[in-house]
C-alpha cells in the first residue's frame, strides 16, 4: 500500500522493511490512496484527516507487508562497541548509588531544626551488607548522611562506618529508611580533620543490621585488585549523578597513569588515573569502569579553570581503593605507619639550599624520637637551631614530603627503615621503626 500526495506535504511510506515516514500537512488538501493497485477516495480534506487515514493505512500495510519491530531493527544496528558500552551501563547502573549530604540547620520562623541537602554526589555497593564506598569529600561535614539506590529511587539513611581522608575515601552503611534516623556520632579518623571541622558519622554496625528488604536491592560491583597492567589508551566509563542528573554515563579512554593530586589533608594521592571521559560536580565518588565493568577507581577530581569538565578528570586508583576500605571494615579506620615528626615547607628548606625535609618537631615518644631525630629549637640565645633534614630514606632520594609519603605508603606498621639526614654539616644514619597512627 502507498499513500500519495502532493511532493511539497510530505509523504507517508510503507516498505517492506518496515521503515514508516510520516510528514504532517499544515493545510488542506486532497489525496488519492493507492491499495494493491486499487484507486478510492479517502475523503480526507485536512491535516487531521489526513494524518488519521495515512496513519491507519501505513500502519495496516505494515502488518501486512510483515513489518519487522523498530526496536528490534536499531538493536541490529548496534556495533560491537556499542553493545558492550550498553552491557557496561545495564549491569553496572544497580550497584551506583546517589550520595546526598545532609546539613541541620534551624528554621528562621519556627525555630525547628531541619535537614537540609548541602551537597551531592554518587557512590557504588561494596558488598551485600550494606557498605558503599564514596569520596571523604562527598560527605565532610554532614550531620547526616542519604543515598537514593537503584531506578526506583528508594531512599534510606546510611551510617559512615570510617572514612580516610588522607585518600579522599569514605565508607557508608545502608541502615534504613529515611525518616527518623538520629543525628550520628563523632567521625573515626586516620589523621587531624581537615579544615572545616570534622563530620558528623556513627560506629560500624554489624551485617545483621541491615534490613533484608534493602539486602535484595544490593547488587555489588567488581572491583580490580590492581591496576598495574592498566594502559593509556584503554576504554574506560564513568557512572554518576552529576548536577543531579542520576545515572549518567560518560565513555572515554585512559589518558595517563601514575598521577599525583592533592587530598583535603595535603597528603598527596599516587598512582592516579588520568581519563577524558566527562567528570562534573556530582560524579565525586562514582566508579571508574573498564571494559569488563569491574571498578578501576573512583571519579575525584578534574583539571578545570571553569569547574566543569574540560577532558581531564582523575579517579583514586583500586589499589588504594581496597587497601582503605579494607583496613576501614577490619578496624574502623585506616591503619597507617608513620614516623611521628612534623617538617617545614619546602620553600623553606629550598632557601639554605639543600634537598630534603627538615623536621620542625618530633613527637615524644614517636618512632622518630626514639630514633633519636632531632626538631628545630632555640638556644639560650634565642637563636633558631635547625632540626635534621631527612635526605634519604632506605636509600631512596627525599627531595619533598610526596617522595616520602610514597615510601611510607608502601611500608608496615612495626618495619625499621634506614634513615638519613643532614645535621649541621655532618650526614648520619638512624634506624626508624615505624609505628601506627593514633587511635
């Protein structure tokens, strides 16, 4: 069957491959229809009729002609690309979760305390119990904390278990609905809060307390133990809410390895993933995917002069990913040597023209102290002595403090590290053996 008229109304197609066209007439007209040869007036003498009839006959040839389903026939068109990219985004999008900040604040006529939204971002389901794992900059100073969980946008309350702000980590629990959830407790550190004041989180709570019915919408997602084989050029995807948008993907590539950004306490992040896949506000916390859709990091932070994304985001690598949230479940918070010393910047250690750090102070009774690593203090005079410039350490260069937060990272709590300073002019050897950060 065709339906014919005039060239410059458009025209309504029935093909055998079941493609339809439908262009409307916005005057009046007359046309002929044209059935298996057969010639009738259709009557139609507008755009309404016209559109009702042509619809109808395109839609009876159609069925007759054995029209195949249009969904079916774009789904033929998919590359081999394209469908792995809609695997990735169906299997993985039940597993991101929105994170919503939530502020207390006191209504200005009724003097009633309200919770407020005063930020958002997203996150992904670790595991069946209940944790998800998102950004410590996601949730700093929340007094409480919501995430919106699968298409159905159920909402409920979650608890912070711990959070490592030394990498920018964060892990949450789900515990309930989201009404009637009191304020949470003090926050479980793995250092000084940054500036700003510490949040606002609850103790970790146990498996069981998690209610089945939340338990049966927990669809965890695969994380890579490591990303040392990872290589630039590698297909990669980004899953987040940002501006608000749930449930947005972003493809791109991996553009370079082994990156270095600051976190909020200025201990620097190694081995960060650089992408050009679109990171916005609100992609904080989301996972970074690969082609199998197993996580490879967390979407952070982009380079930006305008604060949205210009092709350069950084995502927290898996490595570090699990290696904090695994000390974050076991103890509820992240167990980190140190060596117990503050040092000055290097502006100031560049100026007497050396290479190293000086240390301002050692903490009594700290593992450096022990060592015997002395701070910078006054005479009786009250002339400035300099403390030790630490050069070296195990034999590895210190230039910066990132050159020895690289080495402590990779070290034990209870290892003994060889290191080196400068004092006055004279170069020696101590034997530091590290111990864990205060509770």
């Amino acid at each position: 069957m065709m339906l014919t008229r005039d060239a410059s109304l458009g025209q309504c197609l029935s093909r055998r491959s079941g493609r339809t066209m439908v262009s409307l007439a916005r005057t009046p007209l007359r046309f002929t229809c044209h059935a298996h040869g057969g010639d009738g007036p259709c009557n139609a003498s507008g755009p309404t009729d016209f559109l009702r009839v042509g619809l109808a006959a395109c839609i009876a040839s159609g069925l007759l002609l054995g029209a195949s389903d249009p969904s079916a026939a774009s789904v033929g068109k998919l590359t081999p690309e394209e469908r792995t990219t809609i695997d990735i985004f169906k299997r993985s999008t039940p597993s991101v979760v929105s994170v919503t900040n939530l502020a207390v604040q006191r209504d200005a006529f009724t003097l009633n305390a309200i919770e407020v939204p005063q930020g958002v971002g997203s996150g992904f389901i670790w595991d069946k119990e209940g944790h998800i794992v998102t950004n410590y900059h996601v949730i700093n100073q929340s007094a409480n904390v919501r995430v919106t969980l699968g298409q159905d946008k159920a909402e409920y309350m979650a608890k912070v278990v711990g959070v490592d702000p030394d990498k920018d980590i964060a892990v949450l629990q789900v515990v309930g609905l989201s009404d009637g959830l009191a304020t949470l407790g003090p926050v479980p550190t793995s250092g000084p809060a940054p500036a700003g004041g510490p949040i606002t989180v609850a103790p970790p709570l146990p498996a069981t307390t998690v209610p089945p019915a939340i338990a049966n919408q927990l669809q965890p997602l695969c994380v890579e133990p490591s990303v040392d084989g990872l290589q630039v050029g590698q297909r990669v995807y980004a899953i987040g809410n940002p501006f608000g948008l749930d449930f947005t993907l972003t493809t791109g590539v991996v553009s370079g390895t082994e990156r270095e950004i600051q976190s909020l306490t200025g201990r620097p992040i190694q081995g960060v993933i650089q992408t050009d896949a679109a990171i916005n506000p609100g992609n904080s916390g989301g996972p970074l995917l690969d082609s199998s859709g197993c996580v490879i990091g967390i979407n952070t932070a982009i380079f930006s002069p305008s604060g949205s994304s210009s092709g350069i985001g950084f995502a927290i690598p898996s490595d570090t990913i699990k290696s904090s949230v695994g000390s974050i479940l076991q103890y509820g918070r992240v167990v980190r040597p140190i060596l117990g010393i503050s040092f000055a910047p290097e502006q100031a250690v560049e100026t007497l023209g050396v290479k190293g750090i000086m240390v301002l102070s050692a903490r009594d009774g700290g593992p450096a102290a022990k060592a015997g690593v002395q701070g910078t203090t006054r005479d009786e005079y009250g002339r400035l002595v300099l403390g030790d410039i630490i050069r070296a350490v195990n034999g590895s260069p210190i230039k910066n403090s990132s050159d020895l937060y690289k080495i402590l990272d990779k070290a034990k709590v209870g290892e003994t590290l060889d290191v080196e300073i400068l004092r006055g002019s004279s170069t020696q050897h101590l034997a530091v053996t590290l111990e864990a950060n205060d509770l």
